[in-house]
C-alpha cells in the first residue's frame, strides 16, 4: 500500500484535474489490496501452527537418529588440531576469502589457494626446508617463504600494468630480506620511503582521486588529472604551472626519505617491541630451540586466520549500518518517503540469513584454530617448565624449590605472558583491513591528517596517562592491601591457636584491639582500591562516549563532506580510525598489560638466573647428590 500510494505521489502531474483520477484509483488499489490480502491472514498463521507442531512431533526422532554429540566433538577437535588443517585451512581461507582484485573468479581463486596451501603443507608439515643462510632459526625463514609466495599469488593476479609491477617489486624486496637477512632492514626502509612518498604525492594532488558521491555526469564535470593543467595555489603564485608537479614530487621524496631514516625508531616507540621480546626471550630460557618451531606455526595461523575475518567483518559493519538506516525509513504509510515495517523484516530477517549467520560461523571455526593453535603452544611451553627446565637435573630441582614461588605459580607466569602477548598480536592483525581503508582516504583529504588525527591522538593519550598513573595507583594499593591481609590472616591464625595463653593473660582486649587496627587498616585500602577502579572505570567510559566518540565523528564529517564515503561506510571509517589509534598508542593504552607481561617476564628470568647459578655451582664441587640406576644382577 505504501509503494502504491508513494508512486501515486512521485507521478502525480502538476495539473490538479489530471491528479484526482490518479489519486483515487491508487486509493481504490489500496483498498483492494487490504480487502484481498486480510483473509489471508487467518490461514498463514493456522499453516505456521501446523508446521510448529508438526516439528515438535518430528524433533525426536530426528535427535534420536543424531550421532553422540560427544564423538562429534571429538571429531570436530581431531580435525582442528591436524597438522593438516592447522596448517593449510588458514592459508587456503586467507588466499580464497580476500580477492586481489575486484571480480577476481572463483576459479582463479581457487588454484591459486590450492597453490600457496601447497607450499605451506611442504614447509610445515612435510619437513621441507628453506636452504637460506643466516643467524635465525629456520622455522622463520619458512614462514617467510609462505607469506612470500602468497605476495607474488597476489601479484600476479594483478592487471598487467603499474599494480603488477608494484606488486612484484614488493614480492622482489621480500625475497631479498629472506635470502640475505642483513638486507632485510634496507628492504624495510625501501619500503617505508616508497610507501610514504606514494602517500605524500596522493595527498598533494590538485583534484580528487574519485569524483565526489552524486556528482554530475562526466559531460558536466570539470576536466581532472592529464586533462586539465596543474595550477598553484594563489599563495605560490610566483611559481610557473609546470613547477608545481616538480614541487609534488620534490616534497613526496623528502617525506620518503624521512620515513625511510626514522621508520625503526618510530615502529620502536610506538610498538611494544622490546615487552614482546623479553617475554620471547623469557619462554626461550625454558622451552629451547623448539619454541622457534611452535611460535612460527602460530604465528602463520594468526597471520592466515584474523585478516580475513577483519576482512569479512567490514562487509559485516557496512550490512549492519544499512539496515541500521532502514530502520529510519520505517514510519506512518501517510507520510511521502516512509515505508512500512514489513519491509525492514523481511530486510532483518535477509540480513541474519545471508550476511550474520555465515560471518558468525566463520569468525567462530576461525577463532576456534587460533585458540587451539595457541593452548597447544602454551600447554608444550608450560610443559618444558615444568618437566624439561624444574626436573631437568637435581641442581634445576633445587633452584625451583628455593624460589620464593612455586612451580606452578612460574608456570601460570608463565601462560599468562605468552597469552597477553598473542591476544595483543591478534588484536592489531585483526584490524589491518580496516586500516587499510585509510591511507587512500587520508591522502584526499591531507586536512583531516593535518589537524584532526592529531587531536584526537593528543587526546588519547592524555586519557590514556590518567588511566595509566590510576592503574598504578590502585596497583600499589592491592599491593599492600595483599600483604595486610596475610598479616591479618597469619595474626588471627596465631591467636586462635593460643587462646587459652590469651584467656589466661588476660589479653583478649590487646588482641580485639590489634585485630580492630588490621581490620580497619584493611578496609582503608579497600575502600581506595574500590574508589580508584570507579573512577578509572567512568573515566574510560566518559572518554569512550564523550570524548573519542564526537572525535572520531568529526573525522568521519570531513570524509562525507569530501564525498570520500557513504552512509553505510560511517560506521566502517569510524572503526578504521579507532583501530588508527589504538595502533599508534599501544604502547600508552595497554600499559597495565604489557607492565604485567614485564613482571611475570622478570620472575620466570629470575628463576631461570637461579637454575644456572645452581648448576654452576654444581659444577664447582658445592655438591649435591648423583642418582643413577643400578646396573642389572648377574643370574
């Protein structure tokens, strides 16, 4: 009725004479539509009813005929946790999920996953070796070759032209970096020039790189690029036309050869490299060489895992965000431009089927291999720990036993370091997508680089220092709150233990005294505890809601004004810059974190210092006793 009345409307003539018989008949249509469709109703809902019961009666035997669910579990897990499946689903899904170009066939995606998964199956699981000289292990070295034969998958599905050539450029960089390690900062730094310069010369462009969103028809738009000529700003009127292209490309090589010279000590400051080492150096002290082996397996399952489904998860945000805005279309038949709301269900109930129940079920068999993939590398180093480096020999049992904390405290130090780090890793791998939507739009529009992105960065990291020093703070606190309650508790201990000395002393008032001060200095720290996770707490949340949210709204304002973007990519953009941000702030926003990975990192290399001590001086004669088996009877 609604679409019968809004045509009526959109093609009623400007004459009111005409307009009457178009009125009333397309109110005659819509009397007819509501006369032949309401007694349908009735039956519609009687068939539902009859289908509902009919599978109430048809459940049971169905769920009779079921397999166990147990050994479907047990399955399903033996599946996942193959080496088969570990290794080369990941590598397939990536390559199959993620198209190098627009409208690339099934086809050729196809073969060239089966390519790629092929060479990942050769090098990890069939022991095929990289024969590349240098001082890292050569589990490493495989990873790189699998991530270089994805590149050149993707280059050469590329378009003959400058994207081909740029692609196995790229592909040729890496490959040095592999063959010759002492050349892989130089490919780094070649990179990062090439990629800040292209940036920079993005950004200086006198026209758009996209016509804007509804603009007119080519006919009417104004000539761009080859077509018109590059004229200076009234500013730089003193330079010629011809000059301007040269100052283009004179200020894209300085910017490249800044970003080429300060790129490591940026990636240094901004990227919690050295947490990240020490917690790998730390592992290392107990698990071996072996660990190199398993981190490069998890390593390659998250790197083949997350990007597709940060990948699929913006198909996922642009899908919410339209039936987000259908929703505001939903209202009274009567007003022009309004739909009803059987439109927005069926729209609804298509959204579930075809974009969030096969994004749900992916983003679930993807998560699951990252999380089986990890608890098998945490259990194989919790494993060498506790087996391999505390009952390594009688000096490493003494050592464990003298340490202030037991085996399994180390141990959960232990897991917990090698989980941070993977969950942080993950994190910034899963959002790579998205902040691959940004340089493109960054460089139309060098205005939101200039003055926005750095507002909000200073703005996050103010919040960021407030949020740090109050987590220390109440750190602190639950510090010395954990020792008064030992205290309290060795103190209560004690004195019930002796309570007939106490009764007899006539010192009960002492110690209802004594415990009164414990109680009350306890519930001090309590109570500050409790204040400064509060204010911590509203803190990020007034941050989140009023402070980052109309931020990055300001950005995404300037991006729909440039007509960089649509109503659906609002909440995809909005993200994108977040995930910005949270990238080049790591450091500040997860410094409870990565302080917490620093603590249990210096515990596990405390005792791995006590272990050698104690066997060095085992070796010195300082003596401990040598058990061996005996030799066997003669009969």
């Amino acid at each position: 009725a609604c679409e019968l009345e809004d045509a009526a409307s959109t093609s009623m003539p400007q004459t009111s004479a005409s307009a009457e018989p178009i009125v009333r008949n397309s109110h005659a249509a819509i009397e007819q539509h509501g006369r032949t469709s309401s007694p349908a109703r009735p039956y519609l809902v009687l068939l539902g009813a009859v289908a509902v019961a009919l599978a109430a009666l048809v459940a049971p035997c169905v769920l009779h005929v079921l397999p166990d669910v147990d050994a479907v579990g047990t399955a399903v897990l033996r599946v996942l946790t193959s080496e088969w499946t570990a290794v080369g689903g990941p590598v397939a899904y990536l390559r199959f999920t993620m198209p190098a170009v627009e409208g690339e066939s099934l086809r050729a995606r196809l073969l060239h996953s089966l390519a790629v998964t092929a060479v990942a199956l050769w090098l990890f699981v069939l022991g095929g070796r990289v024969p590349v000289p240098g001082r890292y292990p050569a589990e490493w070295p495989e990873l790189g070759a699998v991530l270089l034969a994805q590149a050149c998958s993707y280059a050469l599905a590329q378009p003959a032209g400058l994207r081909r050539a740029t692609g196995f450029a790229s592909c040729l960089l890496g490959a040095l970096a592999l063959c010759a390690p002492t050349l892989g900062s130089i490919a780094a730094r070649v990179a990062a020039c090439c990629a800040m310069g292209s940036f920079v010369l993005s950004a200086l462009e006198p026209r758009p790189l996209a016509p804007r969103l509804g603009a007119a028809p080519d006919s009417q738009q104004e000539p761009t690029g080859s077509e018109a000529p590059l004229q200076p700003p009234a500013r730089l009127a003193w330079l010629r036309p011809g000059d301007v292209k040269g100052l283009r490309f004179l200020l894209a090589g300085v910017a490249g050869l800044g970003a080429a010279a300060g790129a490591k000590s940026a990636a240094l400051y901004v990227l919690p490299v050295h947490e990240l080492a020490e917690a790998f150096s730390a592992a290392h002290d107990f698990a071996g060489d072996a660990l190199h082996a398993h981190a490069a397996k998890l390593v390659l399952i998250l790197i083949h895992t997350q990007p597709p489904l940060g990948y699929l998860g913006i198909a996922y945000l642009r899908a919410t965000q339209r039936r987000k805005n259908m929703l505001i279309s939903v209202g009274p038949c009567s007003v022009a431009g309004k739909s009803e709301a059987r439109s927005f269900v069926r729209a609804a109930l298509a959204f579930v089927a075809m974009v969030a129940v096969p994004y749900a079920l992916q983003r679930t068999a993807g998560e699951a291999v990252s999380a089986l993939a990890l608890g098998r590398f945490t259990a194989g180093c919790e494993r060498s720990l506790r087996v391999g480096a505390a009952l390594a020999d009688g000096a490493a049992l003494r050592a464990a036993a003298a340490s202030e904390r037991t085996v399994e405290e180390h141990a959960l130090a232990l897991k917990s370091t090698l989980v941070s780090c993977t969950k942080l890793l993950e994190r910034k791998i899963f959002s790579m997508p998205k902040l691959a939507l940004l340089p493109a739009a960054l460089a139309r529009h060098p205005r939101l680089v200039a003055l926005t992105l750095p507002a909000i960065l200073i703005l996050d990291g103010m919040q960021a220092r407030a949020v740090s020093t109050l987590t220390l703070r109440a750190e602190a606190v639950n510090v010395r709150a954990k020792a008064l309650n030992s205290k309290r508790s060795r103190v209560e201990s004690h004195d019930a233990g002796h309570a007939d000395q106490l009764r007899r002393a006539r010192a009960l008032p002492l110690a209802r005294e004594h415990w009164s001060a414990l109680s009350a200095e306890a519930e001090e720290l309590a109570v500050l505890s409790t204040a400064l996770g509060t204010v911590r707490s509203w803190m990020r949340w007034l941050y989140w809601t009023d402070g980052l949210g109309p931020s990055l709204e300001v950005a995404t304002a300037f991006l729909l004004e440039a007509g960089h973007l649509d109503a659906a990519d609002v909440h995809v953009y909005a993200r994108a810059l977040e995930d910005a941000v949270d990238a080049l702030l790591t450091r500040s926003r997860a410094g409870t974190e990565l302080a917490r990975i620093g603590t249990d990192s210096g515990k596990l290399r405390a005792l791995a210092a006590s272990i050698e001590r104690a066997r060095a001086g085992e070796d010195a004669g300082l003596g401990l006793l040598s058990c061996s088996a005996l030799p066997p009877t003669p009969s």
